[in-house]
C-alpha cells in the first residue's frame, strides 16, 4: 500500500466537499498534542515527524482514489478538487525527537481548512505510532544502560506499521534492526543471529554452527537453546569458537532466547571465562521489556546485547499514544471545543510554547504556552487550578515550536535517524533524573500565559450555557 | 513502503546465504502456529491469508535492496541468486476466516529452505496481526449483537498497520470502516460522521449542522456534544432534522462521542421519540471495547452504531498474536525443538488436521493432527498427559489444510474480503456458545494421531541428554 490523500478518514472527505461548497478559503489553525504519557512515563519522544513532512510534500489523491470516491458520490467539481489537491500549508513543529509532554501543542498546522482536515488522519496515524515507540524505546534504553539494544520485533508488529516501528526504536535509543527494509531505507546499523530452524535443519547442533561459522565469520552469533543450552548448545558454540581461532576468526557472540535469562547468562559467562573466551558476548531476547531488563541488570545477569521484540514495537500494554489534532483558529478568530472533563476543553488561539532552562543547561520542568503573538511569557497559569502560578523570570525561554514547512513545502534541512536519535539523547540529558524515573516520576509542569488563560476562560463563559 | 523482499529479518538473508553455499537445495516444511488465543478469547479468526498470498506471488528483492546487500558485505553470487529469487513453494493452509485454536499447524509451506525462510517473516508479520484484530473484531461484534459496527481507528493505528487493521476488522464482523484507502482496496463499505472541528469552524453549531445537512443530506450523521449535548447539541439537531424533513431529507443519525453513553443515549432516545424523530439513529463512540459495549447493552442503551477505534486497531490489551513459524520436516526428515518448558516443544513431520464435527453439523470442540500419510486418525490423544484419549469415530473428519499455492502460484480462487467474513461467521455458528463466552470459555481440544504421538516421543527421546 502507498500512502495516498486516501489515506485518511472518510469523514475528513465529507466535510472537505461542505467546506468546498460553502467556505472554500478558510484559514484554519490546527494544534497536535496529546492527553496523557504511555506507560505512566515523565515523559515522550516525540518521533515521525520527517516522516510527515515527507508524505505531505508529495501527498495527492491516485486516480484510483478519485474513481472509488466518485463511486461513492462524491460530484465532479469536488472531484477536480481533489485531483489537483495538495498541501500547502505551514507546519510549525517541536524538533523530532524532543522530549515532550501532555497538553501542550507539539506540532501546529495553519492552512486551509479543506486541506488541513484531509492531512489529519495520516499526521496523526505516522505521529501517535512513532512517539508511542520512541517513547518504549527511550525506557528501554534507560534499564539497559551501555549495553546494546537490537530491534528484533517485526515478525509481531503490526503488519507494515513494523517498519515505522523500527524507525521510531532507533530514534529512542536502539542500536540496531533485525528489519532489513527499515534499515535500508532510514539508514539505521542491521543486525541478526540465527533461527532455531537453521540448527534444526541440520542432523546435528555442531554441524549447524561449523556450517554457519565457516560461511559467515564475522558478526557471528550461535544460538545456543535448540535442544539445551548449557549440556549441548555451549558446548558445541566453544567447539566451534576455538575451531574459528585456529582460522584467525573469532566468535561474537552466543544467544540465549529461553529459560531463566539471568541464571543462564551467569553460567554461560562462567563456563566462556573458563574456556579462555571472555571476548565472547551474550546475546539474551525472549519477551523482554524496560522492566525485565532491569530486573537481569539487577541481578548481575552478564548480558551484553538485548534483542527485543514484541513489546517494543507494539508498545505494549498501551499500543497507542492519544494524540488529537485540534481547531484553535479559523479565519484569524480563536475557537475552542468544551468537555465535561475539564482536562478535555481544547486550547483557543494560534500559540507558541516555551521551555524553561536553567542556569545550568538543565529544563527546569516548565513549558509555558502563550499566545503566537506575545513577546514575551514572564508568568505562568496552572490552567484550571487558580492557586498555582510560577514566575518564569529566572529562565531562559526556548521557543519551541519552528517553522519547518511553509506553503507545503518543507524549509529545515532533512536530518537522518541518527542525528535524531543523538538530539534526543542530549535532550534526555537536559532533563532532571527525578523525571525519567519508572516509579511515580516528577509532573512536568504545563502552564498558560495569563493573557492566554484570560481569554481561553472568556470563551469559556461564551459557550457556556 | 513497498513490501519487497527486504522486508525481512536480517538473519534470514544470512542464513540463506549459508544454505545457499552449503546445501542450496535443501526441502523444508514449516508450520505457521500461535500458542496462546488473544483477550482470554476460546478461540480465534484466521485473517491474512489473501494478502499472504498476494503478496508471495509477486515477492522480489527491488534493485535498491540488492544494493544495499551489496553494501552489507553479501557476495556476488549469492546476490545474483537473491536477484532472482521468487517463492516457488506450496502452502497448504486453513481458510481464511476460519476459527482456530493455539498449537495446531493453520498454515503449512513446503518449499526449498532458503525461499521458505526468506518468507517467514513478511508470513508471520501479516498472519499475526491480522489474526489478532479480527478475533478482536469478532468479539465486539458478539456483544454488539445485531447493531451497526464502524471501525474508526485509523489515527490510533500502528502506522500503515492500520490498513490492515480495516481488512481484518471486516473480517471479524465489522459493518464499515472510516478508512477509505482500505475501503477502496478491499472493497469494504466506507463510512464517516463529522468531526468537532466542523462545528468549531462555524460561529455556532446551528450554522454548521445546517450547512452539513444541505451539503450532505444522505448519511447525514451530526455529532452533538462540542459544547453541550442535550441543552445545545440535541435542540440544534432535531432543528435541523425538522428543515431536512421540510426538503423531503431525512437525518441519519446523530452521534455522542464523550460523556456518559449510557445516560445520554436513554435522554437522546427520548427526546428524539418526543419530537416524532423516530428514526433518528444514535451513534456512539469514545474508547469502546466488547465489554464497554456489552455493558452499555445491559445497560439498554438505545444506541444503533457503535463507532470503534483504538481498542479495535491496535488488539489492546494484548497487541500481538503469539505466532511462529517451525521447520518441522527436512528433505523427508521429521524435525523438533526441544523447550524447557514442555508446551513450547515442537511438532515434527508434515501433517494433517481434522476437525471433529457432530451430527448436527457442530463443531465438538477437537481438532486432530495427524501425520500427512495417515489415510485416517479413528483416535486423538493429549500432546503430553497420557489419561487423556478421545474416540473419534464418532464424528465427521473435516480435513483444515488445503492447497491453496503450488510452485509459488495461487490455486484457489481470491475470496472478497465480504466473502470471507461471512464464511467466519457461518464457522463461528458450528462453535458452540461455551467456547465464544468471554468469561473462562471452555477449552477446545487439540490431539495428536497416536503414530504422531509415538514419532514425536520418539524424536524428544533421541535429542534428550
């Protein structure tokens, strides 16, 4: 499947043809944010945006599309529309892989309101999944320390979201990919073992490793658990690591893909160190999450590359991030959306957002959101609560929302997965421990200028019946 | 992303290579099997299948992805071997849309090992998920019971997954979809309402149901709580509902995506039936799932549609299927890995499954593996506790695994994503009702034919130290 403008919800369609027939030059302001941080984390990493501003420079209905839509009724003058249809809007944008946090805007769209509404579902499908995944990726890190993370997950992701996903883990931290198309394409190190099917293949275990280290010495990784890992596997992978020393190689590496992880790994280290090995690495994968790995550090397990899989490309248990894209203006008038749940009433105007930094390079744990066309933002607002406020005076102020498209067309340089992944470490530095905590971590404080909050709650009162 | 061959594993291109320089004409069976049925589920729907073999017929590695192997260090022949490869194997396989149940082969290839590994994981990638959210599909749609079922997830979704999350959706019992790429691929009805943002545009919410009623009076669904739902929303709608009536047009419906659902639909219902708007229908949405839904049916909330998202695309909580893919037989050899833990033991040679089904024309609740030149299983026993037998004279033997690619081209006719849909739920009637309960469904079985069992007992013995 190529992504096309189809590729987007039908009723952004729908209300494309009304705006079409009857307010086809307005202006709209759109703010991408999200509710709450996946996995009870301090924070995100906010992930796919080079993604976005590659799909929506090229993006256009196929003819395939404008017959399906004419199929479904959609009148030829609308249709020719769409046939010429492109974004050619300006996106203002937190840089890819920022850390980022709950209600405030992320990214900013101001456009025409027919095309901002078709970009919606495909900005919100690529930004959602990339940040869900950078996120679990940066956690994962995190319990992992030094040791080297491999992204082995595709064979469970969810279908060719996979590729994305691959994406998103190196921008959170991982060294490298099993996905050979992801790796290809976005320039991310690849990496892989050997399958169990391979020993299976064989008649025997020693003949299946003699085979492989012979055709593929270097980077060479035996998997050691087809029949059992310490009475056979190891054996045979120290059988086949001396026979590789005699050729001048040299073994990488053995897996560990079952059974107790920590108690394993601590024997095999043992019975490698024994056999003058000690440059042999463990390699350990088996359903591994943050928190596994951090339990294997605990206990002093000897591994030095994770792979994992599963629970890194599905995000799991969250699976989504709960962005939302919401009209703050059109036609250069605020507009907001009400809720019941105060958290849920959307935040009126055009805005910028402002990190605040410390003396010492660090953030101090304060984004305050102001109005696009205020100088300056000296306090800020809790928003609901009228007894928190925070003066902003002794920070520096980092605006952080760019200009990174204008009139459709993308005017920051293209940065690669690596460049990402390095920002966001250094981004990750800036931020106190107290935040990246797993346990209850710190609240980063989100806060309104005052100019803002007065006129967000005037218009509350304005629709409030 | 075009999938190409490249979308796989890193590891089975350099095992490939290893087989193509040591045994390149080696004949592998694998079994494509999951361990464990999502959500607690009694059992599962197959999806995936279609796309599986679309996808194989025309599987090649693009000329950027020989490249890039080049650029890994991939010697020249082995490439010119990679150039040409093509899947030429057979697939035997369950149909699609089928229930299934965990440890049974649902899908057999048979193919040169090299073609049939290189394949594994784009197999397992589309297998696994599409299976995961068309069980989930499946499971909504039982406490949906007769009410209308949207899928509108595609902004939550995995990436492009979510695609596919649409194709597997309808398989599992889902009316339509807000996807209108997938719509037009796979042909699935496409439907939509309208967004906040629509109404937020307008300088009242009157204004802009108005001009959505006159645009778009077919389908015409408004959505009624941007500022409040029953004092402004409601009073707006059946405003415009009465103006529609007066041009001969009728409201579709009207939807609620936040509050309360239960209290707002029961209000909406009556407010509705008061104004003589009877057929007015009540959409809902906001973060349903099967038991939201069979709660809100408890509940008797009048509610007509029921608009499903994140939980449906992305199979929360589980997120993945368990799936794998093992080399069970090589050139005519039965294969098997061994595992610490018993369950996860493989199941050696090529097989045959049976499904047990009564006079009735029911499903008993067994399926019987049998080696593949067994004419006939007349008894099934537990793949490990040996009290446990089962006569199966009794009973009809459905054979599950039917040829449907031989040497790499298809051999069955395509099915329409409607055509299999209907099939599953035609399966899903021959379940009886205790294995579709989601409250500890009863456990359907899985025996092996005692020649199975005997070989395979055999083979653990030979490979256990």
């Amino acid at each position: 499947m190529n992504i096309t403008a189809a590729y987007t919800d039908l009723y952004q369609i729908t209300m494309a043809q009304v705006y079409f027939e009857t307010k086809p030059d307005g202006r709209a302001v759109f703010d991408y944010y999200y509710r709450h941080n996946p996995y009870n984390s301090g924070y995100s990493i906010f992930a796919g945006l080079e993604d976005v501003l590659d799909i929506l420079e090229t993006l256009k209905f196929s003819d395939s599309d404008i017959l399906y839509l004419k199929e479904k009724g959609f009148e030829n003058e609308f249709l020719e529309y769409l046939r010429n249809f492109r974004f050619r809007g300006n996106i203002r944008s937190s840089k890819e892989g920022d850390v980022v946090f709950p209600n405030r805007p992320i990214l900013q769209v101001e456009a025409n309101i027919i095309e901002a509404q078709i970009i919606e579902t495909v900005l919100l499908n690529i930004l959602n999944f990339q940040t869900l995944i950078a996120t679990k990726a940066s956690r994962i890190r995190r319990s992992a320390k030094d040791e080297i993370l491999l992204d082995m997950g595709l064979r469970r992701a969810h279908a060719t979201g996979g590729y994305y996903a691959s994406r998103a883990a190196a921008i959170g931290g991982f060294d490298s990919t099993s996905n050979v198309k992801a790796a290809e394409d976005y320039n991310i190190p690849s990496s892989g073992t050997m399958a169990h099917s391979f020993i299976q293949s064989y008649d025997s275990e020693l003949e299946a490793f003699r085979d492989f280290a012979k055709v593929r010495p270097e980077n060479c990784v035996l998997l050691i658990d087809t029949y059992n890992t310490l009475k056979l596997g190891l054996p045979n992978a120290i059988k086949v690591a001396k026979e590789m020393e005699e050729r001048g190689d040299k073994l990488l590496g053995v897996r560990l893909d079952s059974g107790d992880l920590a108690y394993l790994s601590k024997k095999t280290r043992t019975i490698l160190d024994e056999a003058n090995l000690e440059y042999v690495k463990i390699v350990a994968s088996n359903q591994l999450d943050e928190y596994v790995i951090k339990s294997l550090k605990e206990q002093g397990a000897p591994i030095d590359i994770f792979g994992v899989g599963t629970n890194l490309v599905t995000g799991k248990p969250d699976a989504a991030l709960d962005g939302v894209y919401k009209l703050s203006e059109y036609n250069g008038t605020p507009r907001i959306k009400l809720s019941e749940n105060i958290i849920k009433v959307s935040l009126p105007f055009k805005k910028q957002v402002y990190r605040m930094v410390d003396a010492n390079d660090m953030f101090y744990g304060a984004d305050a959101i102001g109005l696009f066309i205020e100088d300056e933002v000296s306090q800020m607002e809790h928003p609901f609560d009228i007894t928190k406020k925070l003066d902003l005076s002794p920070f520096e102020h980092e605006p952080l929302l760019e200009m990174v498209m204008e009139e459709g067309k993308r005017v920051v340089p293209t940065r690669t997965v690596t460049e990402i992944s390095k920002y966001s470490q250094s981004r990750l530095e800036q931020l106190p421990n107290e935040y990246k905590r797993f346990q209850n971590p710190h609240i980063y404080k989100i806060g309104l200028s005052p100019s803002l909050k007065e006129e967000r709650d005037a218009l509350i009162k304005e629709h409030k019946i």
